[in-house]
C-alpha cells in the first residue's frame, strides 16, 4: 500500500545497486533512431561487445528523413550515409527495423505506442529526450544519450539515480477549444524550465483521466520542458482498450494476465509522494508562448509580461527573449503576424491532433503570405488521415501534406524557417535557433490554435473560430 | 573486452564564462551539425551559431575571445544543458577543450552524458558562482581547479566546496565513470531480473 507506480515499476527493474549508489535497472523496452545511434554502436565495436537483447530493441528513422521526397538516396549526402548506417548496424545486429520501406516509419514515439511496443510498467529507453511520452502508458521512460544507448545495448541495462516523485492533480475538465498542450504549457509555466530537475512527475486527477492516449501522450512528451526526466500517467481502461489489438500486445488469455498486471502496478490511491502540485482544468484557456523557452508561456487572452513584474531569477532570460523575438513588454500575444504554420511532431503529429486541426481548417483558406504545412507523425498516421480525408481538407486550405519525420520540430531536414520567420508550431522547444534559421522564431501551440493562426495569419483565439465541435467525418 | 578505467579526480586550468540561464543544447550544438555518424570534430561547432553569423564572421562570443583562449574549466549558471538528450552537446564542448563544468544548476540528461564522458559537472551557488565569473572576466588568468575528492574549487587562492550528485562523483573518482563494463560484470543478475519481469515472458506465466 501507499506505493506509487514509480516507485513499484523502478524497483521490479532493479538489478542490483552499484558502488556508486546508483542503481542498476533493467530496460524492457530500447528503442533506436538514426542521429544519436550509430556513435553507439561504433563504440560497442571498438570493444567487441555484442548487443545483449536484440529481440528487446527496435529501430526507426524520423529526425533526417526529406518529407517533400523520400526517394533514395537522399539529396542530402550527410542525411544519406545516416540512413546508410542504422541500415547496417541494424541488419548486423539482427534489431527490427521499421525503415522508409515498411508502412510503420514515423517518428519513434508515435510507432511504439502505435505498434503496441509501449506497454503499462515498462522502463524504455531512447537516445531522444521524448522519450518521456511513453510514460502515458504507465510506462517509465528515459530519454538517454549515446554513451547510455551503448549501455543499453551492451548490457540492457544502465546506471541511474531513482528521482523523487511529484504528483501532479489536475482537476476538473478541459473547456472546448482548451487541448492537453495547454494544461501542459501551464504546468511548465507555473513550476519552471527546471522545476522537474530531479523529478518524476506523475499526472494525475480527473481532467488527465478523461483525455485520451493521444492527449495523455502530449503532456507526457514535455515532461522534459518542464525539466523532468519521466513523466507518466496511471493506466487504466482508457489505456488497455488503446493498446489491445495492436501488433505487439498480448493477446488472448495473454492479455487479460497482462491487464491484470498493469492494474497492479498503478498509484494506489493513498500513494505517497515527495511532492504535490494541483492545476485546475476548469480554468485553462488556450496558451502560446512568447519567448525562448516552453516556460514563457501566457492565455492568448494575456499580455506578455512586463520585466518588471517577472521574479528576479526570470528577467534575464526573459530580457534576452524580448530582443530575440522581437516583441515588447506588456503587448498583447493575440494579432502577432506569422510566416509559417507547423502541424506535426512527436508532441502533437498523432492523428486526432490532426483531425481537430483539420475541423478548424475544413472550408477556410491559409491566410496570404503564409506557408502552412503538416507532416504526420508517422506513416500509421498518414494512412489513416487519408482514410478519413484529411489530406484533402488540407491542401484545398492551401496547406501542404508532407511525409512522415520529425521535420521542423528540429530542422535536421530540409523544412526550416528562413532568416527571422515566425513560426506557430504544435511543436515542443521554442529555443533560439531550434527550427533552423538561427534568427527563426517559435510560437509553440496546440494543433487547433496553429490551424487558427494559419488560417487568420496572426495569434488568434480558436475559440472564436471553432465551428461546432463535430467530427469532419 | 577492452576495458576503459580512467580515474577522474582532480581538472586544473584557466576558465572561460559562458554567462546566462537555460542555455540550451541547440544553442550548444545547433541540429544541423548533428548530421554525423561520429562525435569526432565536433568540438569546431561548440556554440555555432552564437559565435558566427550566418555569412561566417566572427560575433562576440567568449568562445570567440582570445582572452580564454585555453580554457579548460566553463563557469556558467542556471539550467545550462536543458532540451534534447543529444550528447553531442557535451561532446562538443570536451573536443574544443573543456574538461569539468562549473554552473548553479544543470538539466538531468546533460550532466549524465557529462559524467559518462569523464566530465564533472559541478554545482556552486548562484552567489559564488557570479563572484567566480566576475573575477574570472577580470582576470582571464585566474587559475581554477576542480577537486573531487575533496569537494572543493579553489578559484586562485579562495576555495569554495562544491556539490555534484555523490554517484556522479564517486563514478569519476573511482574511474567507474564509463558505465557498460561495470553493468556488464552484472550479467549473471541482469538474466535473474529478467527471469522476474512478467512482460518479458509475453505474460505466459
């Protein structure tokens, strides 16, 4: 009793604890991609060493792929011998390889869950700070860097601190118009950049029990934002009836003996935490940021803060943000111009980000001078959107419908900002230089509101423009 | 197997200040430069685009500033590594030359890339760290030296203690700091955990 699932999962993984005081866990779960990998596994060549548990790790492409053309071989030389590399180091070590050449390319943490890799009381680990957005399944997940990718695939372990647990309750219900991007834009706006340093954060309450996967997905990806590592949802029904059917999930009398087990490991409801915060839904209004980093965040109803009324240990930042983008003191976020609308990412590029998107865009025109594009998660996703449609809606609005990848998220493709464009993105960094023009600019947002900015070409209040909250199919 | 132990107790050398919260690791090692199958040569691309205009001109960066020219040992403050898992970043800032960091806070990931790369990252409060940086500007040949046995910085002849997560520490003092051959000597438990984990076993029991 009175365990939290953090503590229960972390402790079923636990090998042993080492001279250095960290413990050794277990990784069920490796999951690979093409730009922090192939280091790793030159690193095990030059030792000898063999990767302990292929049958756990599998591998996709997202940061480098072209969306325009997927043609091979890449334009790009660079993007190509990457795509070369995790080619043969995947095919040399026997790991699956979800490529451009199968129908389940996309970026890595939507093909987990999609596949039904991701499962409740899991750890997973990926060699990507996002990895975060498997903890929406009841599933511990650590976004690592290439030195541990090498332990994980030598040994399918690695060597960690067990973090303190912060609750986070979220009560009441999400307004129409008010999306999970926004309840987690607020959390990271109230606790800081790097108020999760040394957490876990465990999201919790009736509002983060009604969203969906996909919404739980979304506020579980930027976790990191917030400075925390993992980030993870307690599962529950809404989750077993997500993952069953899916292509590795248990199935059978397998999978009743597996809901038993993932009920097992959830929160109990007297858990105890090193820390509580509570947010209430009811409230929330749309968010968009202003600045640099996924903390500036405000309401679209907000003004961008005055320096003056920032604590002391803001302002420098805040200043520096000021200057980046452009913006003054104290005006309003609503009715700022932008250049470029993004619909995509490991954030928001699942497809019922898509569909509300397109419930916006259905019927309206991209607004002059803007470009406007949406790259889908993965192809799972692209697939989908074009059974119901959705290509369509878009391009007649003057959108463009690109391939899957992570695109300008973080511009490791061709699909950049140019020189001192603006961007409203349903992405997860504002960070100077982040969408690939060192002079770029980022207004992070929910999917509906990026569909909105791009159809008024400015900040706008998608509440003011939602049409009736119906399907488009 | 071959086995790295490589005991890391004591960085001495001048510094250079890297000033400013939430520096983060697109900021240290823009995307674009990412696009490599080594880490090798990375160290030219530390602080791209703070450093060089999109033309290629110099901007006044500390990186840039023959003054610190040499340094090995970065001041820096709050948050400093925050964003993407990429170590890239660190590793571009140990091959232009840096081998412990010095800062008031760092982001989670990055000072556990710094550490398996034989970096200390060590953390001293915000008061003391801007009264190290003012006399490092002032002095660019102050010298500085991170000890960490002793837990100590002595910034020419003022010592301060510092702090740093004690398995971060004892993994660098006792050359444990590059991890795969101390979890591999483990395999026997590792199979043992493993025995016990139920999704391992495709729930069969």
């Amino acid at each position: 009793m009175k365990r939290n699932l953090f503590n229960t999962v972390w402790d079923m993984h636990k090998v042993t604890t080492l001279d250095s005081g960290q413990d050794q866990l277990f990784i069920g779960l490796h999951l690979i991609h093409e730009v922090t990998s192939p280091q790793a596994f030159q690193m095990l060549e030059e030792r000898g060493l063999k990767v302990l548990r292929p049958d756990r790790t599998f591998a996709t492409v997202d940061h480098i792929v072209p969306t325009a053309s997927q043609e091979r071989p890449f334009k790009d030389r660079l993007a190509e011998e990457m795509m070369q590399a995790i080619e043969r180091n995947t095919e040399k070590h026997g790991i699956e390889f979800f490529g451009l050449h199968t129908d389940h390319q996309g970026i890595v943490h939507i093909i987990g869950p999609e596949l039904g890799l991701t499962q409740p009381g899991m750890t997973i680990a990926c060699g990507d700070s996002h990895t975060s957005t498997h903890g929406a399944f009841g599933a511990i997940g650590f976004g690592i860097g290439t030195s541990q990718i090498r332990d994980v695939l030598a040994t399918q372990t690695m060597a960690l601190s067990r973090p303190k647990v912060r609750k986070i309750d979220v009560s009441g219900r999400l307004r129409p118009g008010v999306y999970a991007k926004d309840i987690i834009l607020k959390i990271i706006a109230e606790l800081g950049v790097n108020g999760g340093i040394g957490y876990a954060y465990e999201y919790n309450g009736e509002a983060i029990h009604a969203l969906s996967m996909e919404e739980r997905m979304t506020i579980c990806n930027m976790s990191i934002e917030g400075g925390a590592r993992v980030g993870y949802v307690n599962p529950d029904q809404t989750t077993f009836d997500y993952i069953e059917g899916r292509q590795y999930a248990p199935a059978g009398e397998a999978f009743d003996e597996a809901v038993t087990f993932w009920k097992s490991i959830a929160s109990d409801a007297d858990a105890e935490y090193d820390d509580v915060f509570n947010l209430d839904a009811d409230q929330l209004a749309p968010m968009v940021t202003w600045g640099i980093t996924p903390g500036q965040a405000i309401s679209v109803e907000d003004r961008i803060p005055s320096l003056r009324e920032l604590p002391d240990e803001q302002r420098e930042t805040a200043e520096k943000a000021l200057a980046h983008m452009g913006f003054a003191e104290r005006e309003p976020i609503r009715g700022k111009k932008i250049d470029v609308a993004f619909l995509g990412s490991c954030t928001n590029g699942r497809i019922s980000d898509l569909r509300e998107a397109a419930r916006i865009v259905k019927g309206q025109k991209v607004a002059k001078g803007v470009r406007a594009f949406v790259v889908p998660g993965s192809k799972q996703v692209s697939i989908q959107a074009e059974r119901e449609g959705l290509p369509e809606i878009f391009r007649e609005a003057g959108f463009d419908w690109r391939g899957a990848g992570c695109s300008m998220c973080l511009a490791m493709n061709p699909d950049k900002l140019n020189d001192r464009e603006i961007s409203a993105s349903s992405s997860n960094r504002n960070f100077v230089g982040r969408q690939g023009s060192p002079m770029g600019r980022t207004l992070l947002m929910s999917p509906a509101m990026v569909a909105a900015a791009a159809i008024t070409g400015e900040v706008s209040d998608v509440r003011e423009l939602a049409p009736s909250p119906e399907p488009v199919v | 197997m071959q086995e790295i132990k490589h005991a890391i107790s004591h960085v001495e050398g001048t510094a250079v200040v890297v000033a400013g919260n939430d520096i983060d690791t697109d900021q240290i090692i823009p995307a674009r430069f990412m696009k490599v199958v080594t880490f090798d040569g990375l160290g030219e691309y530390a602080f791209y685009d703070l450093r060089f205009t999109e033309g290629g001109e110099q901007k006044p960066h500390p990186f840039n500033d023959e003054r610190f020219a040499g340094a090995s040992i970065m001041v820096v403050n709050r948050n400093f590594g925050c964003g993407s898992s990429r170590e890239h970043a660190p590793q571009a800032l140990m091959r232009s030359g840096i081998k412990a960091v010095v800062g008031e806070s760092f982001a989670e990931i990055f000072a556990g890339n710094c550490t398996a790369m034989g970096v200390p990252a060590v953390i001293l409060p915000h008061e003391t760290i801007v009264e190290i940086q003012k006399r490092i500007e002032s002095d660019p040949s102050t010298m500085l030296s991170v000890d960490l046995p002793s837990s100590t910085i002595t910034v020419g002849d003022t010592e301060y203690t510092f702090d740093m997560p004690p398995a971060y520490r004892s993994a660098l003092i006792a050359g444990n700091w590059d991890s795969t051959s101390v979890l591999l000597s483990n395999v026997g438990l590792i199979e043992e955990r493993a025995s016990h984990i139920p999704y391992l076993s495709g729930f069969a029991g």
